[in-house]
C-alpha cells in the first residue's frame, strides 16, 4: 500500500488500509464484485490510477474559468474507493491516521454537494451496506445474475446518505 500511495503525498487512514488489506486480492468485474446495486470497489491500483484522473479531469474542468477552483471538484485529500455509476465514493484522507474516514459522493456534476461527507466513516459505510443485505433491501439474484433493489426495506435515511444505499442506478 505505501509503495502505491507515498508517491500522491497523501496517507490512507486505517480504515482505508482495512479495507484494501480486506478485498484488494480479487480481480473485479462488475457482474461478480458490484455491491450491492451497482457498487463497484476499486483496487488499491486501479484506485491510484484513478486518483491522478479524477486530479486531472478537476483541472481540466476549470482551466477555462478563473472563478472556478479544481478543489471545487476533487480535492487532494480525496481518495477513491468505489464507483457508483458515474460518481466516485471517496475517503477523505485530510484526517489523523487512526481517526474515522469521513465518506465524500464525488459528483461533477453536483460538486458542491461534495463538499459535504456522506458519512461519518467507511466502518459506517459498509455497516449500512451490511445492514442493506440483512434486510433484504439489496438481493442477489443468481439466476439472472444480479442485485435487485428494495429500498422500501430500509430505514428512513437521510437524503446524503440514502446515495450510498438506496438511490443508486435510478
């Protein structure tokens, strides 16, 4: 992982590392590693790649408008683990090593909602993606294959964190 993440200038935090220690060794494809709906979690590689993209398309983005600032659109400290549809679930890594990873829904599209995590925690993030197969608000068909969604089945979320959830592919 350090060799990987030194050469950004950032530090994962221990959730982060967790989480990579946990699933990095699969190779991923979208029909048998989404989570959930349509989840897909990144490899510590492929998350690197995407990291220095998603710095560069922030630049790209605003290189024509002096009022507009790359780190309106993905900040440094941002570090991608996931991608929902055309988003990209990120830890903020601006955090004490040890410290809970607040999680960003980075959307150009919606870039200052952004700014705003939508949890407190990648531990809370996947408990809340736990809690969604538990209820069967996300299933696994093996027949079609795929995860079909039951919002219905989960607590009232708030609408931040119902992305992470329940809003994701409609």
């Amino acid at each position: 992982m350090e060799a990987l993440v030194t050469p950004l200038g950032i530090g994962l935090p221990t959730e982060a590392r967790v989480w990579w220690g946990w699933h990095d060794g699969t190779e991923i494809d979208l029909l048998s590693h989404a989570i959930g709906h349509d989840i897909l979690p990144l490899q510590l590689a492929q998350a690197v790649e995407q990291y220095g993209e998603l710095l560069e398309a922030a630049s790209d983005v605003t290189a024509d408008d002096e009022n507009s600032d790359p780190d309106d659109f993905w900040r440094r400290e941002w570090f991608p683990f996931a991608v929902p549809r055309r988003a990209h679930l990120a830890c903020d890594c601006s955090v004490a090593e040890t410290a809970p990873t607040p999680i960003r829904h980075v959307d150009f599209y919606f870039h200052a909602e952004s700014q705003v995590p939508v949890s407190p925690s990648l531990g809370a993030v996947v408990s809340l993606w736990i809690d969604a197969i538990d209820r069967e608000a996300w299933t696994y068909d093996h027949d079609r294959p795929g995860w079909t969604r039951h919002p219905e089945r989960l607590p009232r979320l708030d609408g931040r964190t119902r992305l992470l959830v329940a809003e994701l592919g409609e």
